[in-house]
C-alpha cells in the first residue's frame, strides 16, 4: 500500500497537466468534431501512461475511449465521460484558470479531473505493483453521458458483466464523501386530447384538455413518496391556443425519481393507469424508468469498506451517501455488479459558471482510488 501511495505522490504535476490538457479541448455532447479532438488528447495520454487503447465506434456521436492496463487479479472497470454540457467557446467566458487553490474550467469538475485522477490511479498501480499482484483495470470513458448515454450503455453493460466491481468517477460529494446510492430516472410525457369549441358562445361543446391535464397534474403529486425516496416533478406543461378556445390538447413532462427498483415498477404502473376525469377527454401517457437505481447492496458495502480502510491508512475518514442524481453507475449495479461511485474531483459548481476543483485534493483522491485498486486486488475473488 506504501509503495502504491508512494507512486501517487510522483504522479501529481504529471496529473494536474492531464485535467488543464482536457479542458482545454472542449468537448459539448453534440459536437462530434470537437469531441473527436478531446478523444484525440486523451487516447495519447493514456498510451503514454502504459494503457493499450482501443476506440469503440458510436453511430451517432464520437467514439468512446477505453484503456487496459495488464493484471492477474480480478478485473476493475473505471467509468468516466469526457463530454460536457458546455458549447465550444465557453473558455472565453470562463477560461481555465487557477485562483485560490482552485482550478476553474468548463467540464473540469464534470467530470474530466475524474477521468485524470482515474488514469492516474491506474498508473500509479501498475508503476509499484506487479502485474501478478494487481488487478485487471479497464478505464472506458464515453463521450455521451450528458445527453443520457445513447450509444454507450451496451458499451457499459458488456464490459461490467465481465468486471468483479466498478468504480465510477463521477465528482465526489461534499466534504469528499463517496457515492453509495443513486435514484433511478424516468421521463414521462402525459398529453391529453379534448374537444376544441368557443369558450363564450359554447363552452359547452368543448372538453377542455387543459382543465384535464390540472386534474392529472394533481393526480400525479399525489404520488410522491419521499420517505421511500419516490418523487415526481412535472416539469413542463403546454397546451391551449388562445384564451377563448377550450383547449383541444394540452401536455406535460414528468421527472421521476426512485431508490428502488421496485417502485420503478410500481410508478410505471401507476401513471399507466391514470384515468381522464372528463369521459370526453383522452389521455396519452409514454415513457419509462430508463435508468434504474443503484442501491446500497452488500457489494457496494463491501466496496466502500475497502475504499474506508484506504482512507484510514492515508489518515483521513471517508463518509458515503445518496444523491438523487444518475450516473453510468446506475447501469453496472442493477447488474448487480459491485459499484462504487463518486471517487472523483472535489469541487464545486458543475454545469455552472464556477465550476472548479480543490487542487490540492486532486493527489489525495488519487491515492485513493490507486489504494482501493491494491486492495480489491489483494481481497477480491476474480469471478
């Protein structure tokens, strides 16, 4: 463990240079040629860091990056994205610049200091263990996560199945805590269909959509369970014309949240089966929970033990939580996969103007995520 720490300290400027290099190449989900230049920098920095890098091939956007470094022990996937919700040109609202210890930047927080703690961690490990040792490491980093991971999830899949753990990430929680749980997420989009008529010389003829869709809205907030972690927002709303006409249609957008597989369910029944108040109006419900929870299961446990004991080694203590936010993670652990997430950047601010990282917390988190490699190689049964 010593030696792996040891390597990790070694490996600090090499790594602050990897996360500046990053988002310097900006990198917005839906431009393929800048993402394909940000991919360019960073399959040569993980070839330089000892990784054999390969491209998987995406129909509609980049290609994903995956690097593998050699072991014996059981094999680790690292999960990490390389697209950012920021446009080309944000730099020059807020340019990469270092200020009170902090490195501010667009994507630096979300999350490419992660993917370069992630490579550095790997590195480390194979400079001080050998290869018999140390496990399998595989690192993918995709590049479409923010717009909900349309090409990679099989990606993701293929690769966790022949993984004993995974470790993603994605910026740490506040104080540095690790991520144990995620809500799961669904998108609905409930329309209803009425009867248009005059609203003065006629109301009667009519079946206003929009009256329905306020009794359905209604309907639908009475469906949050946040106690069980169960929570609905409708989000958007349209519908109407003018002022005068009773609405012929109208529409909402719904955001569901669940911590449980099995009021994914549940929820998906539910809003299947709302019923229009007014017989004379249609309602049309699609969507589903598209990405499913990641719930604290005896591996993540496990997983967190081990990443605990590393932190205690290093002399620090290391909290885990929940966060009603997905990540790729989400995919690996309703596998049922051992997952563990937020091992990346401490920070503040993603997706927003004063995204940063803390620095001097880039090495530590390093070290640790290098540590919790050592470990799982030395208490882990390769499936």
């Amino acid at each position: 463990m010593q030696d792996v720490l040891t390597a990790c300290d070694r490996e600090q400027d090499w790594l602050l240079e990897f996360v500046r290099a990053l988002v310097a190449h900006e990198s917005p989900s839906d431009d393929p040629t800048a993402l394909e230049a940000c991919a360019g920098e960073l399959v040569a920095r993980l070839a330089r860091a000892g990784a054999s890098v390969s491209r998987v091939r995406a129909a509609s956007t980049a290609a994903h990056v995956v690097a593998e470094w050699a072991g014996a022990g059981p094999s680790v996937l690292l999960l990490g994205h390389f697209d950012t919700v920021w446009p080309v040109g944000q730099l020059q609202r807020m340019p990469l610049v270092e200020r009170d210890g902090k490195l501010f930047g667009p994507g630096v927080l979300d999350m490419k200091a992660g993917v370069a703690i992630a490579a550095a961690a790997a590195k480390a490990l194979a400079a001080s263990v050998p290869e018999a040792r140390r496990p399998r490491v595989t690192l993918l980093v995709t590049s479409d996560e923010e717009v909900g991971i349309q090409t990679s999830r099989a990606e993701i899949e293929r690769r966790a199945r022949a993984s004993d753990a995974v470790l993603v990430f994605e910026p740490a929680l506040p104080g540095g805590g690790v991520k144990t749980a995620r809500k799961g997420v669904g998108e609905f989009r409930l329309v209803a269909h009425g009867i248009a008529s005059h609203a003065g010389a006629n109301p009667g003829a009519g079946a206003s959509a929009v009256h329905e869709l306020a009794r359905q809205i209604a309907a639908i907030d009475a469906m949050n369970d946040p106690a069980r972690g169960l929570t609905l927002n409708v989000g958007v709303i349209a519908g109407g014309t003018r002022s005068n006409v009773v609405a012929e249609e109208a529409s909402a957008l719904v955001d569901v949240r669940v911590s449980r597989m099995e009021d994914a369910a549940r929820v998906e029944a539910a809003l299947a089966g709302l019923t229009a108040a007014n017989p004379r109006v249609r309602l049309d419900i699609s969507g589903r929970v598209g990405r499913p929870p990641m719930e604290r299961t005896a591996g993540v446990a496990r997983l967190f033990g081990l990443a605990q004991d590393v932190a205690r080694r290093m002399g620090s203590d290391l909290t885990e939580g929940a966060t009603g936010g997905a990540s790729d993670g989400n995919f690996t652990a309703a596998l049922g996969v051992p997952t563990l997430d937020g091992l990346g950047a401490l920070g503040d601010g993603p997706h927003a103007l004063h995204e940063h990282v803390i620095i001097k917390e880039l090495g530590p988190r390093t070290a640790l995520a290098a540590g919790l490699l050592s470990r799982i190689g030395d208490n882990w049964t390769a499936r």
